[in-house]
C-alpha cells in the first residue's frame, strides 16, 4: 500500500484557495453519460449530481433550464457524475448500494496563472464545456508515482483516502481500492484537468485538456496554454453497515463499482458544465479571502457572487425525466451488477 507521503508529491507547495460546492443526493442514478455516450444508453449505471435536466442529449442551454439542482449553488446548473458503488456479498455473491453523504466539489485556484501564486489570473469553463478524470476500463496501475507524464498525472489524480479516525487503527492513502475495512468511510477523490486548448468544449479521448504539471500545481503544456479553476471531487462511501458481512470472516475487499470494476483503478468521474458563466468567473476571481475563517474553510456562503441553498432544498431536486429504466431496481441484493 502506498505511504502517505507519496500524496505530498500532489500536494507540496500549493496555495490552498478555494470555494466548495456541496451536492447532496444524487438526482438519478441511471444509465446515462451524455458525454461519452451522447443518445444513447451508456455502459454502466452512474451517480449523477447538479442539474435537473440531465440527460441523454444534454446542451448547455438545456442544462441552463433545470427547475432545480442537487448542489447548494443555486447559479451552479452543471452536472457531476461517477460510478456507483456496491458491496459483493462474498457468501452469496450478490449485490448491495452503498450509500454516501453527497458529492463534494471544490473549486481551487490553483496552478502558476493562479493570482495567489503571482499569476495572471484563472478562466472559468466555457458555456457547455466538458471534461471527464479517470478511465472506466483502467484495472492496474501502469506508470511509478512521480514520473511525471500525463498518464502517470491521470492514475495519480485518483488517490483516495481510507478513513479510521473512529478506531485505533491509522486511516492512510491508497490507489486503486483499499485492503481493509475504512470504518470512517471511504473517501474517494478525483481531481480534473485545468489546462485547455482555447477552443473545443470536448475532443474523443480527452485531448482538449491535461493535467498540470504537478496535478494540483504547476503549469500547463503548450498545446493546452489555458488554466482552468481545478475541479476536485470527494464523496465518502458508508462501508459501516457491511461490516459484519465481511471484517470477522477475514474476507477479502468486497466492493466494486458500477463498471464492474473490482480494482477500484477504473474510478473516474465527469463534469459538464452548466454555470452562469460570469457568476463562477466573478467566484473565481474574487472569492479567496484568507482573512475570513469562512472562506479559508471554503465555505461557499463566503462567496457574495454565489447563492447557497438550504440542504433540505437539494435534497428535493430530482431528475425532470427518467429515461433509462431499472426493472429488478438498483439498490439490491441484486443477482448481477444493474445493467
């Protein structure tokens, strides 16, 4: 397992401005993926935060007309999604959700165009923009942390943490999954992109975008000379409740997410924008203010560009239409992964 201090490498020197964006229950859990399967029924089920117009064939304008969002920024109409995860009974072999708390997001300037670090300034995304971080098909590692290439970049943007801060047991970082029970949860992280060509809202594989040369800090390449506000996701998976099922016996890690992935290396998450454009720019700019508690807490009610929404609000958007349909449901026991 991977020390703690490999994450320094991710994390060494970087300015820690930023504003957060919580997002509370998912508006759907679905087959949909309107980036990489526009129209079309995707691969695998996906938890699916933001705007209530999410869809098959979604467009900026259509994500701009959701009556609603699952996150507490009301300007903040995008959506944000990533596999399900799900317990293996390892007697039985069937399948169970895991819950979680929501989706976090964090918006962070960071990056040597980031003011803080005397730069020229950070850009919001376009209108429609998109952009996803991870590789559903990835199962292994391939490249030593640290190398430095943009897959290396991509697999290292993944770690997450296992939380234990409830048990005498040290909680500590990982890749890929876990090997013990995290009795705090499991929380998965991801971090986007921030550098952009300038000019396509999506390109097949991702090529629009890359990575910074520290992932969270440095520069952007010259094929991608436009620095982006870093987009970070957390979500912390409830392990507690299977704990029984699995800890006493000595089993080995029993989860697995909604692509069939067993590894945990094919987590991966994507972002489709659908700011008020502006808004998230004036944030941006404007809304890093060490000198309130408030905003280095990243709270985003800090921000006066942003209105922030009671949770209970949140957790009353829902989808506008169910376009995929799970017959035997998705929460389970279930014989097989839904799909």
């Amino acid at each position: 397992m991977l020390s703690s201090v490999l994450f320094s490498i991710a994390t060494a020197g970087v300015a820690n401005a930023f504003f957060k964006v919580p997002c509370t229950l998912p508006i759907v859990q679905e087959f949909i993926d309107p980036i990489l399967s526009p129209g079309a029924v995707s691969q695998h089920l996906h938890s699916v935060h933001g705007g209530s117009n999410f869809g098959m064939n979604e467009t900026y304008d259509i994500a701009r007309e959701s009556a609603c969002t699952s996150c507490q920024v009301s300007q903040d109409l995008s959506n944000y999604w990533i596999p399900t995860l799900y317990f293996k009974d390892p007697i039985n072999g069937t399948f169970t959700k895991v819950p979680n708390g929501g989706l976090l997001v964090y918006y962070e300037n960071r990056g040597n165009d980031a003011p803080i670090n005397g730069g020229k300034g950070l850009v919001a995304p376009p209108p429609g923009f998109r952009m996803l971080s991870g590789n559903a098909a990835k199962r292994s590692q391939v490249y030593p942390v640290g190398q430095g290439s943009q897959g290396e970049l991509a697999e290292r943007a993944l770690i997450g943490t296992c939380l234990r801060y409830n048990t005498d047991s040290p909680g500590y970082n990982y890749y890929g999954f876990p090997t013990t029970d995290c009795e705090a949860g499991l929380n998965a992280r991801l971090q986007m992109p921030s550098c952009w060509d300038g000019v396509n809202l999506w390109l097949p594989g991702s090529a629009h975008v890359s990575y910074l040369s520290d992932l969270d800090n440095g520069e952007c390449d010259a094929a991608h000379p436009v620095t982006l506000v870093h987009l970070f996701y957390e979500v912390t998976w409830d392990l507690s409740s299977f704990r029984s099922q699995w800890v006493p016996q000595g089993y080995p890690w029993p989860f697995v997410y909604s692509n069939s992935d067993p590894t945990g290396w094919g987590w991966h998450g994507d972002f489709f924008n659908g700011w008020d454009v502006p808004v998230l720019q004036n944030a941006i700019d404007h809304c890093d203010n060490f000198t309130d508690p408030d905003a280095d807490g990243g709270l985003a009610s800090a921000c006066p560009y942003l209105n922030v929404s009671d949770p209970a609000v949140s957790d009353a958007c829902t989808i506008y239409k169910v376009e995929v349909t799970q017959p035997l449901g998705i929460n389970g026991p279930l014989a097989a992964l839904p799909g």
